[in-house]
C-alpha cells in the first residue's frame, strides 16, 4: 500500500480524536479517543514520514533526517502556545476543534507529499526474520531498545530536580522548552555533521557526549545556571542522537527492499522504553523519602553508555577498527 493512504487514515484517525474528544463527557470516552485514536494516528503517521528522508535521501541522508526531526518540536512549540490561547478564549472544547482543524490541514499536506521513492514491493512478508540473521541488525535493535528506555528521562525529570535545588517555578518549566528547542537545533546541526564526519562516528560521538552531560552537568547542579547550562548541552546533543539512530538505518540492512521492513522494527523498539523508561526512573527517584534523582541521571547516563557501545559495535562490524575513517 502507498504511504500517502497510510497518512491518510492517520489524519482521520488524529482528527477524529480530537473531534470525538471534545463531546466527550465520561473519562472512558476520553481513553478511547485520545488514548486509542490518536496512538493509532499518531504511530501511522510517524513511520511513512521517517522512511521518506531514509528512501529519498544518500549523500545528505543524516541532514534531511535531521531537518524531519527537529520540526517536531517546532510544531510542540507551537500547538502548546496555540492550545494555551484556545483554552484561555474559547474554552476546552472549542480548543480540541480547533486543534482537530489544525491536524486535519497539516496531515493533508502530509499525506500528499509523503511520496514513495519507488512503487511499494507486493509479496512482501509481513514479519521477515531474515533481517535478524544480519548481526549489525540485530545490535541496531538494541541500540533503539536501550535508547528509548533514555530518551525521555531528562525531559521528564529536569524540571522536578531543579525545583528540588530552589529554582523558581517559571525557570524550572521553561528549562524543558529550552530543551526541547536545543534538540531541534541539534537534531539539523549533528545531522549535517554526520554526513561529513561519517553517521557512525558522529553517532557515537553524540552518545558520549550525552552520558558525559548528564554525569558532569546534571549530576552535579546545584543552582540554575548550571541547568540552563546542561538543557543547552543536552538539548543539542541528545537531538543529534536522535536523528543519528535513525539515520544509520539503512546501513544495517543489506538488502535495499528491505530497508522499509527494517526501518519499522527499528522503531517500534521504541514503544517499551517510551512507555516504562520514566516510570522505571520515577521509581528510583521515589525509593527514598527524599526524591533521589541521582540514581534516576546515572540511570539514564548508563543506558546511553551501553548504547553507545552497542554503536562502536556495529561500527567495528561495518569497517573494521579504523579509529579515523569516516563511516
């Protein structure tokens, strides 16, 4: 099936939730569209529009990769600013619509540049586990397992720790936005680096600088500035890994009309760490009476250091142990 269909139903499905939600008035209803329409929507919609700039792109791929990236929290930014106006004018059920309005307009235009390079394959298998004879592979599966399980702790605690060190309430919240703008900014600067320097060896670099920050930086805060300071660093950092884990991809798959298949298994790594890696940091936080996000930054520091091995790894498996070749 074309992926502009599969875009298709995920703009339904996204704006019927938000239209279904807001005439909603049982919390069951609100599971049902929320929860269950829009994580269908949003999970059709996600994988077509990755594998464009990994089918589209060679030379540059890492870039466009990032570019695809870092416009997500162009578009946070502004639904967040535009979802705060709605909620203080209009009301919550007028704010769902018109946020229903603004996804069905944007998915459309999604849906009719989604274009596949090439014809979708037929006689495809569904689940191919030819893939999980090729070693790079299976390692790159892990670095997408690990990694989900890291990606969302700094997002997810900075602002609780920074209040536990003092730091004001505006401060503390607007950290995450600074973040979160930084990654959009790393996730194009890194990209463009990496299709200079070589994908792996800037994903590696990436990784090592991320667990560097949060054991030098984050570990070690003890007033604002060193945080606006990590959220900077952070940001641009964890947003070049972002793109970088993506970007490598294709180069694990040796057979091209395959790279489709593998590109989906590779993100759907990411739904467990996604959904138990803050629970699994909160836990630890809240072992004792006193919340220790220490234990919750070595945590994550640690689950990006066994991915960035699992990087060198695959690395070693492409090109050998040429510590200076770009690759």
């Amino acid at each position: 099936m074309d992926d502009r269909y599969i875009v298709s139903v995920a703009c339904v499905l996204s704006t019927s939730s938000l239209m279904l939600a807001s005439i909603s008035h049982e919390i069951w209803q609100l599971y049902i569209c929320i929860g269950v329409l829009t994580g269908f929507g949003t999970s059709l919609m996600w994988y077509p529009c990755m594998q464009r700039p990994l089918e589209w792109f060679s030379k540059r791929r890492s870039l466009a990769t990032g570019v695809v990236i870092g416009s997500l929290g162009v578009g946070g930014l502004t639904f967040s600013n535009v979802m705060t106006a709605c909620l203080e004018t209009i009301g919550y059920a007028w704010c769902l619509r018109v946020l229903g309005f603004l996804q069905l307009a944007l998915g459309g235009i999604a849906a009719i540049l989604c274009k596949p390079l090439n014809r979708p394959t037929k006689g495809v298998a569904i689940v191919d586990f030819a893939l999980l004879r090729n070693k790079r592979y299976v390692l790159l599966l892990g670095v997408h397992f690990i990694g989900a399980f890291a990606f969302g702790i700094p997002g997810g605690f900075l602002p609780q720790y920074a209040q536990s060190l003092g730091v004001d309430t505006w401060s503390a919240t607007n950290m995450n936005g600074v973040l979160s703008a930084c990654m959009s900014v790393g996730s194009i600067v890194v990209g463009y680096l990496g299709d200079h320097v070589g994908l792996f060896n800037m994903t590696a670099l990436s990784g090592c600088l991320v667990c560097l920050f949060q054991l030098t930086i984050w570990l070690t805060a003890t007033n604002s500035a060193s945080l606006w300071a990590f959220a900077v660093a952070m940001g641009i950092a964890q947003g070049g890994i972002n793109t970088l884990v993506v970007a490598i991809i294709p180069d694990c798959v040796n057979d091209p009309s395959k790279r489709p298949a593998g590109t989906g298994w590779a993100l759907f790594m990411w739904t467990f760490g996604l959904l138990l890696g803050q629970p699994l940091a909160s836990a630890i936080v809240s072992r004792t009476d006193i919340p220790d996000y220490r234990g919750a930054i070595i945590f994550s520091a640690m689950l990006v250091f066994t991915m960035t091995c699992l990087v060198v790894a695959i690395r070693v498996l492409h090109s050998g142990w040429h510590l200076f070749k770009r690759v």
